[in-house]
C-alpha cells in the first residue's frame, strides 16, 4: 500500500471540514484507501490530532483551525443543550450522568427519556448533516434497543443534506432538528466600564 501523502491528508481534512460524512466518497475523491479513511475519520471526529505532517503546512493550519471550532462549537452546543434541554423538547430529562454514553457503536452525545419513558438518543452536528449521520444514530438506537422498552432519536445539525432528508423518511423514529444562533448587541460606554 502507498503511503498517504501530506496533499492527500490534507484534502481528506478540507473535505471531512465541509461536511463530506460518506467515507467511500471521501476514499473516491481523495485516493485514500476507505479503511484509512475510516481510521482517520475517527480520530477527528473524537477530536484527535492524528496528522503532524498536515498541522505543520499553511493549508494544515487553516483546516486544522477550522476543525477545531468545529469540535469547539458542538462540546458549546452539547453543554448548551444539557443546561436547557426541555427546549428541545418538552419533558425531556437527561439519563446520562452529564456525559456521554458509551456503547457498542460509539458514544452517544446526549442519552434522554422523554416524559413518556421513551429513551432518546439525542445526537448533535456542528454544521451540515449527512445520510452517514442518520445511519450513525439509528446504530445507536440499536444498541440500546436491546436493553432498553422503546427508544427513539433526534438527530440536531446546523443544516440537513438532502440525502439526510430522504434517509430520514425511512427511519420514523428519528426527528431532525436545525439549531441557530441568535445575536444580540449592546453598546458599552467607556465611562460605565469597571476600572
């Protein structure tokens, strides 16, 4: 096997970046072997660095960089979500002791039990979600379906492909969810600022 190259690294991590979920076309586009791909992958996604070489480029830099807000925005996303999450949902409670749930599959950002004892698998996307993350929670539900009576999902990203939508349409038990952020701006006077 080839070794993989720093260009080839790189364009793996600008991809991964702009929300390419599907680890054959990630394989396709970049020339990487998809069980590299995999491999690589979730090393990002847990938040690993895994590519020395590629942190130490310019385009490194700047992919790296973007990662890392993206891993910073879904930990704010998670803990914002944790603190109010009957704004998801009405009735929803927390399950998991504040972190995340490990099962055979992954782990599960945020475990839940809706006010009617239903289990819920809450899984969140910083930016644009794929039909991969569709099929990431249903993985999850299974899991838990074997010990658990009922358990259903809802999957909150940024935005939603379509391919997302349309594997959605399948799965009756996942909900999708879009998050926003919503600003506000106030003016501080000099003269009022603490000494």
């Amino acid at each position: 096997m080839a070794p993989i190259s720093t260009e080839q690294k790189t364009e793996l991590l600008a991809l991964i970046g702009q929300g390419v979920d599907n680890v054959h076309d990630l394989a396709e586009r970049t020339g990487i072997p998809w069980r590299s791909v995999r491999s690589i992958k979730a090393n990002v996604t847990m938040g690993h660095v895994i590519v020395p070489e590629v942190a130490e480029s310019a385009a490194g830099d700047e992919v790296l960089d973007a990662f890392e807000t993206k891993f910073g925005l879904e930990r704010d996303l998670q803990g914002a979500l944790r603190k109010n999450i009957g704004d998801l949902e009405p009735g929803l409670s927390i399950i998991d002791g504040g972190k995340e749930r490990k099962v055979a599959s992954g782990f599960i950002d945020i475990t839940a039990q809706a006010k009617d004892g239903v289990t819920v698998v809450i899984e969140l996307k910083a930016g644009p979600a794929d039909r991969d993350s569709i099929g990431q929670i249903l993985a999850y539900m299974g899991d838990l379906m074997a010990t658990e009576k009922s358990v259903r999902g809802i999957l909150v990203a940024g935005e939603f492909t379509g391919r997302a939508i349309a594997a959605a349409r399948a799965a009756q038990n996942v909900r999708l969810i879009s998050y926003g952020f919503k600003f506000s701006f106030a003016t501080v006077s000099p003269t009022s600022a603490p000494a």
